[in-house]
C-alpha cells in the first residue's frame, strides 16, 4: 500500500506523465501547455529546450505563409533492413507519433515579407536522420530556390545518416552538397541555422556549407558526439566543446543568435545578401 493510500484511505490518482517535464540544465519543473507560448524556453534559467517542428516554422514565418512541398513522400526499404526491428515498422512508428512522413518539411513561407524557401528537420522522427526521402525533398527545395531566385533557410535538427538505408543515405550528403553549390553559382544566398543537435552526416554536408551559420545557444553541433571522441583519443575534452558558444569562438560558425531574435535576424541578413 502507497503513502498516499495509508493516509487518505483511498487510491492514489493517475496523474498523467506528459503534464510537465524538467528543465535539462537547471531542473526547474516547466507545464507542458506553458512551452509554446514560451517559445520552449526555460522560464528560470532561458534554457533553449528542443523545439517542436510546426513551432519551428511558426516562429520563422509570417502568419499562415507557410506552403508545404512534397508532403507525400515516403521512405523506402532498399535493404529489407532489420535490426530489434523491420526498418518499415520504425517508419510506420514515426509516423504515427509525428503526423509526418519524414524526418524533414519543407515549403515556401514569407519572412516578414519577403519570400523565402524553407526546410526544417524533425528531431522526433527516427532523431531527424537522413534518409533518401530527406536528401531528395532538400535538393528539390533549393533546385525550387534557383528557379524562383530565393534565398533559402535550413533548420538542422539531426543525429546524422539514417544507418537502415546504408549507402543510399550516405549518398545524400554528395546530394545535397551539390545541390548548395548551384545555390552558389546562382548568387541566391543560403543560410544554415543549427540547432540541437546537430551531428552526424547532416553537420558533414548542407548544415555547414551555408553562406551564414547561425546557431542557437548551447546547441550541439559536431561530427562524433564528445563521448566517442574522449573514448578515441583517450583525453579530457575542454569545457563547453562543441557547443555553439565554443564554435562561434573558434570560427565555425558566424553567430549565435537568442530564439527569440532569430526572424529579425534572417531578415536583416536577407536584406544584405539581398
């Protein structure tokens, strides 16, 4: 018998588990309904805790702007992949719990008035992996970007190469390199913003070969995570690497902007680029 049983003489209630969560860095209890208007920060500490994807683009577009391409597309199974599980029941799974097909959208939006061509990566669906589905629908959005001559934004929330689809999903890193470097040769100005986290094959193609990387604060941004690094060469990693206050102070990326200045901040940058 519970605590709660001996003293009131009655069952505990079920309290429902997706009321609250915790702060990461400083442990204050945050309601779940209270996020969003916060923009998913932490009300005590400003912590930048991850952000749902249709938040996402709502804090980076004006009101109802927001066109989605290539919403049908659906991930295959080149290698009749099984590990704990058949890779197209972990398809199916994300699914179900995001409402969307993959682990990227991508559309066209206005920011604060201007047009612009924008992808956002889902953190939630299989840890925003890339997959051939993700390579394609990035590469199509910025060939989209060169025929309307738009700048274009990236949103990066990922763990990397999706490994149930092998070398297919490797190939996108080439596949959508080449994809920033007729963005290039077009003269159309491509910002990369990085956000937590960002590694993998995602941080090793597009999300580092932007003409301005921005990065929200405390975001993880690197190749191998700091663990499989200390375990490789067997030392004491500096404090705060990889974080996007360490990058910016070593010259990888170009700013580290608050959430809350992110849309004034692209706007300005387009008005220059522009």
């Amino acid at each position: 018998m519970s605590w709660f049983s001996r003293l009131t003489g009655s069952k505990k209630p079920d309290i429902p588990s997706d009321l609250w969560k915790k702060c990461p860095n400083c442990g204050e209890v945050l309601i779940n309904k209270d996020l969003p208007r916060n923009l998913f920060l932490c009300s005590k500490c400003d912590h930048h805790l991850r952000m749902p994807i249709w938040d996402r683009i709502a804090l980076l577009t004006d009101d109802n702007s927001f066109v989605e391409f290539d919403s049908d597309m659906e991930s295959q199974d080149p290698l009749n992949f099984i590990d704990s599980a058949a890779y197209p029941d972990r398809i199916k799974k994300a699914v179900e719990s995001t409402d969307s097909f993959e682990a990227v959208t991508v559309g066209e939006a206005r920011l604060e008035g201007r047009e612009i061509m924008l992808g956002v990566m889902n953190f939630d669906f299989m840890g925003g992996s890339m997959g051939s589905v993700v390579g394609e629908k990035l590469t199509r959005l910025m060939e989209r970007a060169i025929e309307r001559r738009m700048p274009t934004v990236i949103v990066s929330a990922s763990g990397g190469a999706r490994m149930q689809e092998g070398i297919y999903s490797l190939m996108q890193m080439a596949k959508t390199s080449q994809a920033v470097a007729l963005l290039n040769e077009a003269g159309l100005p491509y910002v990369s913003l990085l956000t937590d986290p960002t590694t993998g094959g995602v941080s090793a193609s597009f999300a580092m070969l932007g003409d301005v990387h921005i990065a929200e604060p405390e975001a993880l941004i690197g190749f191998a995570g700091p663990r499989v690094i200390e375990q490789t060469i067997r030392q004491k990693l500096p404090e705060g690497f990889q974080r996007s206050d360490f990058l910016l102070s070593h010259g990888h990326i170009d700013m580290v902007i608050h959430r809350r200045q992110l849309k004034p901040t692209l706007s300005k940058l387009f008005s220059l680029l522009l």
